[in-house]
C-alpha cells in the first residue's frame, strides 16, 4: 500500500511480510535495521520471544529523501502466517 501526498512531496509506504512461520521474516527486519543509518531507520518494535516464532507483528519504519526531493517513508511489518 502507498500513499502520495503532493503538497508536502511525501510517499508512505507499508510493506508487509508474510510467510510460514519460522522463515526468517522478523530475522530479515533485523539485518535491514542493523544495517541501515540510524538517521533513516526508527526503532525495530518486535516482541521478544526467545527460541519462539512472532505471536502478534513486528515494526521497522524506515525514512530517506530521494534524489529529487520527495521523502520516503516506509513501514516494514511481518506478521504470522499461520
């Protein structure tokens, strides 16, 4: 799903992980947050726990600034696919 907001030149975007439970989603969000510029990225929201798979979603929003202006910002959730 995207948004366009003309006026304030913005594109929100959600982008949704789903997938069969232990796959790898929530460890995937976690290499993108360790990776990426604290500048850019907020807090990942994940619900710890432990050896077990996701029980609810987690959350990683994400901003930059294209090269003509326009800001990005992007939320990545994985939720179970169960």
């Amino acid at each position: 799903m995207a948004q366009v907001d003309f006026q304030h030149r913005e594109i929100a975007i959600k982008l949704v992980y789903y997938g069969p439970a232990l796959s790898g989603k929530t460890t995937n969000l976690q290499q993108i947050h360790a990776r990426m510029d604290q500048k850019r990225r907020g807090r990942l929201l994940t619900l710890d726990t432990k050896e077990d798979r996701t029980l609810y979603f987690d959350l990683l929003p994400l901003s930059f600034r294209s090269q003509t202006g326009i800001t990005v910002k992007v939320k990545l959730f994985t939720v179970p696919g169960r």
